[in-house]
DNA sequence: AAGCCACACAACCGCGTCACG
DNA sequence: TCGTGACGCGGTTGTGTGGCT
C-alpha cells in the first residue's frame, strides 16, 4: 500500500496562482497564521493542495521576502556556505535573511555553478576542475576547509547548530563564536565531517547507510540511523579533539 | 514578423522526518 | 512500539520571456 497522496487531484488548481488566489490566501494567513497547510485550501476556499499554498506562500508571497537581485555580498556568502553545507537551500536560506530556499536553489543552478565554472572551479567540491578529490583522513567523503570564516547562523534551524556557531562549547559560556578559535590559533586545522558513527553501533538498531560528507572546518556530523554532530579541531592531520555537541 | 532557443524562476513531486495517538 | 498524518526539503519539471537569426 502506498503513501497516500496530500491532496484530492481531481477538483485541484495546478500551475500558476491567479491574482485572486494569492489575495486569498494572504488574507486567510493574516486572519489565521501559518500552519495547517492541509486544511488551509478547503478554510481558504482554495482549489489547490495544501503543499502548493505552502510554497506559494513561503517562495512568493510572505511580506518578509526580500525580491529582486543577489548583490555580490550575497553571491559570495551562498558560495561560502554551500562549501560548508553543501546542497542544504534550507540551511543556507536560514543565513540570508528575506531568501528563501527554494530562490537560492534556483539562483546557484542558474547564476552561481556558471561562475564558479567559468572560475575554472567544480560547483560541488569549490576545489580546482580536475583536480583529485581526497577524502579526508579518516576515510570520510571530504570537503576542503575554505580560508574564511564561517558566519553565523541567524536562524538555524537545531539548537544545537544555534549553540555552536554562538557559544564555545570548550568553555561553556557564551559570545565567543567558534571560528574565532582558529584565529586565535592558526595553527589548528578545522574540518566538518559528516561520517559513520565513530563507536560501535553493534548495541544499536541501526539502519546504517554508507554515507559521509565532510563539509567544513569544526563540525563534524556523524549519522548512520543516527547523528552525532562532532566539533574537530586537527592538527598535521590528525584529530585531537572532538567532542559531541 | 515569425520561429527557435536559452534562460530564469515558479511550481510540482516524491520522500524523509517528526509528532501524536 | 507502531501506524498514520502533516510538514519540510531537495530534485525536477513546466512555462513565460527575451534575445537572436
């Protein structure tokens, strides 16, 4: 038996909102809030799905949105982070305040993996078109650890992602963002991986799939049916810290 | 002016995750 | 613990538009 569909199809709009539909919509969310979405079309006396009046509402038509171009501060802060998240619109959307994910999705496919392109870069590795993709030492899949700082998540979306990138966890009190640990101490060398568990999971239940990414400097992820997100710091390459957050 | 093509972006679809009973 | 419904995310598709021939 399969998952059973959002929506009824028949009786449903599809394609692009009209003017009244939009109008609708705004009008139900300022009288009602968000939420809902599955009940909202029918509340709203739309003829559309629930999911579409989702999107339409969070990519056109919330009043927060910024419209119009990136500016270069942007562009440059989209690559940044897709080198350290990778494909994760959400998570990069959650650091531009006013874009949404599905906007920076569409602007890196049409605007920013050309550039890089033309840069002579590979749009998924930011490294060198061409050049050999090392993992990282302990046999996970590795991004290289880009020379500039990771900003900080304005709207992250865990606590514990909030409580990395604005509290040092090494001494448990506020302010100090992590990044500044490596300007503090150049020498160290920071990587974000994400990777199998580093213990055995034998005592657990675990569906575990063959995936890692290494996505930056600091954080590490493991998952594997689970996740553990680790924050590393290495040296010559090899791991002297890391610790669960 | 018409046809074609490439591009940009809105919208859709399928699936994973989470919350709740 | 399990099943189900709702939500959210990322990949993909569809369509409008502008430029070129």
């Amino acid at each position: 038996m399969g998952r059973s569909p959002c929506c009824e199809k028949v009786n449903t709009n599809k394609g692009a909102w009209t003017k009244e539909e939009d109008e609708r919509l705004i009008a139900h969310i300022r009288a009602h809030g968000e939420g809902g979405w599955r009940s909202l079309p029918k509340a709203a006396g739309l003829m559309r799905c629930g999911k579409s009046c989702r999107l339409r509402w969070i990519n056109y038509l919330r009043p927060d949105l910024k419209r119009g171009n990136f500016s270069e501060e942007e562009d440059e802060l989209i690559i940044k982070l897709h080198s350290l998240l990778g494909n994760k619109w959400s998570l990069i959307a959650g650091r531009l305040p006013g874009r949404t994910d599905n906007e920076i999705k569409n602007y890196w496919n049409t605007h920013i993996k050309r550039k890089l392109l033309s840069k002579g870069l590979d749009p998924q590795t930011h490294r060198p078109l061409g050049e050999p993709y090392n993992g990282c030492n302990n046999g996970n899949i590795s991004r290289p650890a880009p020379d500039y700082e990771i900003p900080a998540f304005e709207n992250p979306k865990t606590p514990e992602i909030a409580d990395f990138f604005q509290y040092d966890r090494f001494e448990s009190s506020p302010i100090e963002p992590a990044v500044h640990k490596e300007k503090d101490h150049p020498d160290l060398n920071l990587d974000l991986c994400i990777s199998l568990p580093s213990h055995s999971s034998a005592d657990r239940t675990v569906d575990t799939k063959p995936s890692s990414i290494s996505c930056s400097k600091g954080l590490q992820v493991n998952y594997g049916g689970y996740c553990e997100i680790r924050y590393c710091e290495r040296n010559a390459g090899d791991f002297y810290q890391s610790r669960l957050l």
